[in-house]
C-alpha cells in the first residue's frame, strides 16, 4: 500500500481540497472563483509577446529579471514610501509560492503560525501540510483585528503572524491604527510580521489600504507577499514577488528556488509592464468592481435569512445566513441548484454561519446567481 504522508492526510479531506477538486457541472454559475472577468489589460500582452519575440524563454537571471526588479522596487516606493534594492525582491509564482516559501523557512514541525480567523484558508493548509500549527485568532465583532485575541495567542513556539490585507474572505480593510498596533506588538515579541497584499488596490470609495512596509522603522521583521494576479486580471499568468528584509533575502530566495523554480522570462517582462504601464486600466476595473459589488450587496440584503457585510476591499461579499445549518450544508444546497459559492468554514472556525459570495464577475452572472440563491434560501426558510 502507498504511504501516503499524515501531513499530507490531514488536508486531503479538508473544505479547501474537496472544493478545489470538484468538477463542477456544464453550466455552474460560478460566484466562488477569484478570477477577476477582465481580460489582461493589452499593454500587457503585448510586452509579453514582444519578449517571446526576443527569445526571452529560458530561464530568468538571480531573484528574476532586472527589469521586473526594478519595477516592484519602483511600485513599493510609490504605494508604501518604503525604499528597497533589486537584490532585496524576487519574483513569485503569485503569492502562493511566497507562503510556503516563509512557512517553509521559519517554521520547525511543531512550531506555531497565528492567522486571522476567518482569513485565506491556503495558510492553514501549507501549515498543517509541513507539520506546524496554524493558530486562528478570531475577528472581533466587527471583523477587524482583535488585538488582545493575538498577544494572548503567542506562545513560545510562534514563530510569525500572517494576514492579508483587504482580508479574504471578509473583504474588510484594516485601518492603519490595527495595522500599526499589530506590528508594535510583533516588536515586542521579537516575531516576524508577513502581509499577503494580493488585493490592495482593489478598494471600494472611502476606504484606504495601509502598506505593511509604510512602517520603515520595523524593516527587518516585515516581509510583503504581492501578487499581481486581482489587480492586473493576471491569475494564469503566475506572477508575484516577495520583500523581505535584506539580512535574509538570499536565504528565502533559496527556499523559494528549491520549492518552485524561477519564474517564467517573458511572464517578469509583461510583470514589468503591469508596475511601469498606465494605471488606468486598474482604475476603470475597480470603478466596475464598485458597480458589481453594490448590485450584489444590495440583492443579497432583499433576501429573507441572509446578512451580508457592506463591501469594503477586495471582490468577496461575505453574509452570514440565519438557518440552524452548517454553512457547508447550505452551500451544498445551494451547489445542487446550480451555483457555486463557498462555505465560510473553509476559512476558519469562526466562518461557521457564513457564506462567501464573489463580484469578479459580470454584473448578469450576478443577477442570475443570486435570483437563484434567493430561491434557495425561500426553500430553507
């Protein structure tokens, strides 16, 4: 019989795995995916096929192509005021491989991760899957960062904190004052503080995103993971970088390198592009995003047993529902009447009662899919 890794089981039956494999049926409205509906902006694509053009097909230079250093060096200037070096960057395979580079890096089996919770359930995942312990610290009322929850969750096997910033699944955008708070605390405690960025520029009208590297001062405890997969509707194209401190960028480089490899040549040219490009095109999709979320916002209000929250960053609504089932059931539920959304479980354990709902697409798929849900929910009620 084939040994198959206990680290490895105890997230093979987990909500994450059982949804990321389903096959979904010919004609599954789809409001679970974070794929943005857009099509990469041209620019772009055209960098990329000028690259192809130029025989940029083998492997890319050191921590990735100078010119796409340059250019997240460039990004990080400009949104965080924060100044850093080429060789203090690398490129990414998205975030994803950012994540289990940093886990991979710090974290002995038996060692302990805190997340947020709910929050991006690939971090529990990677956790659980090299043998550490995810920690989840529940939101306060508020979904917000509850501050005391996470002094009282260190323990002396945290080795770090990570969070993401808007959070997935509940789109909220932590202020400065939580940020700022959470970072002091990480100084006091001599831990490193890891923010996943993916959605930072994805905000709705009056809310504002605080870089993690805005705070300069605790330079060598932050580390940035980025991708450029929501705000340029480039998730095929894999592409991301990390910022860390500079005394240990060689050192995640090399993890990274051992785990996925460089990055894809021309893919760092149309990266480049996206920093450097017009910024419009990012502009115009946010403008859309605001649309599709407020339609969605509004017909998930008008149906009987669901609460959702006022969407703030990213494309996710999330909703708590009122029936005494779990939230899988309800998504099952909902799945067999032709939708696919997620459970708010998947995300922690404080999703329980929730649901997760996504705007990324077009404002049609919307109507449809909640026209249906609101029928469910009529059937639940």
């Amino acid at each position: 019989m084939v040994h198959i890794s206990q680290n490895v089981q105890s997230v093979a039956n987990s909500e994450r795995a059982n949804h990321m494999t389903v096959i979904r049926p010919k004609g599954m409205i789809c409001l679970d995916s974070g794929t943005p509906s857009f099509p990469t902006p041209e620019h772009i694509c055209r960098v990329a096929k000028d690259a192809l053009n130029e025989g940029l097909t083998f492997y890319a230079p050191g921590h990735g192509d100078p010119e796409f250093l340059k250019e997240v060096c460039g990004a990080v200037h400009r949104d965080s005021g924060a100044a850093y070096l080429p060789e203090d960057v690398f490129a990414t395979n998205g975030a994803s491989s950012g994540i289990y580079t940093v886990m991979t890096a710090f974290l002995d089996p038996g060692d302990e991760v805190i997340i947020m919770d709910p929050t991006f359930s690939l971090y529990s995942h990677v956790a659980r899957q090299l043998g550490t312990i995810p920690v989840p610290v529940p939101h306060n009322a508020g979904y917000h960062l509850d501050i005391g929850a996470i002094r009282m969750a260190i323990t002396d096997k945290t080795r770090l904190i990570l969070f993401c910033n808007p959070n997935n699944p509940t789109g909220v955008v932590y202020t400065r004052d939580e940020v700022q708070a959470l970072v002091e605390l990480c100084a006091e405690k001599d831990l490193l503080l890891v923010s996943d960025e993916a959605y930072d520029q994805i905000l709705q009208p009056g809310y504002e995103h605080t870089p993690l590297l805005s705070f300069t001062e605790h330079k060598d405890r932050i580390i940035l993971l980025k991708s450029l997969s929501k705000t340029y509707s480039m998730t095929g194209w894999r592409i991301g970088y990390m910022v860390t401190p500079p005394a240990i960028t060689s050192l995640l480089f090399g993890v990274h390198r051992s785990i996925n490899g460089p990055i894809c040549s021309f893919v760092q040219r149309a990266g480049a592009a996206a920093l450097r490009g017009p910024q419009d095109c990012v502009a115009e999709m946010v403008k859309d995003y605001f649309k599709r979320g407020s339609l969605m916002h509004k017909m998930a209000k008008e149906i009987p047993g669901l609460l959702p929250i006022e969407p703030q960053g990213g494309f996710y609504l999330y909703c708590r529902h009122k029936f005494p089932l779990s939230s899988a059931e309800v998504r099952k539920r909902i799945w067999e009447s032709g939708v696919a959304i997620r459970s708010g479980s998947e995300f922690g354990a404080s999703g329980e009662g929730h649901l997760r709902l996504t705007y990324s697409v077009d404002e049609s798929t919307i109507e449809n899919g909640m026209n249906i849900i609101g029928e469910v929910f009529k059937q639940l009620g």
